[in-house]
C-alpha cells in the first residue's frame, strides 16, 4: 500500500510563485536554445532535477535553483531577493536595536 501524504503543504503563493519562477527557467533556458540535459549538465546537476524546477516542486533544494540559474549567468537576478532595503519591518526592528551611542576603540 502506497503511503498518501497531501501533494502540498505550501500556502498557494508560495506554489504559485515556484511555478512562476520555474516557468521563467524554462523560457530562459528555451531563449538559449538549451534542452533541459543542456542546462542539467552546465549546471552540473540532475536532470530530473531541472525538470523539477521548471515544473516549480517544493523539493527542490535552493542550492540547485541557484546552480541553474548560475549555468544561464542569471545568478545576479537573486541578489534583490529579500534586501533588508526592501523590508520596511526588518528594517525598523534592526534600527530599534542599533545602540545609541558607539564609543571609539579604547586603547
């Protein structure tokens, strides 16, 4: 007997944005007229693998979204993703707990 577990546990957001960025790989890797062995060897990863991404499965591990994306030299895309910049709350909180004061190296 095969062991049933939900084919989800992601809010839908998450599952929505994973298809959305796999979908880019596959049109990025399309655009350079790469099968997915091509980017799964450039990448130096499975080929199940890139198939995964493209399909956006939650099991990818991050580390192989990246290679991926490095294989196609849109490693620098990322850098934007979750800047403290960009996160108002984040940066609110560090600042709360900035010191007030900073005294000079003492000799």
């Amino acid at each position: 007997m095969k062991n049933s577990r939900p084919t989800s546990l992601l809010p839908f957001a998450v599952e929505d944005a994973l298809e959305a960025l796999g979908e880019r790989v596959a049109v990025a890797r399309k655009a350079r007229y790469w099968t997915q062995a091509d980017l799964a060897v450039k990448a130096g990863v499975g080929l199940n693998t890139i198939v995964n991404i493209e399909g956006g499965a939650q099991t990818v591990q991050i580390g192989s979204w990246f290679l991926a994306l490095w294989a196609m030299d849109l490693l620098d895309a990322v850098e934007g993703v979750a800047r403290l910049e960009d996160d108002p709350e984040g940066m609110a909180e560090l600042k709360k707990r900035l010191p007030r004061r900073v005294r000079g190296p003492q000799s």
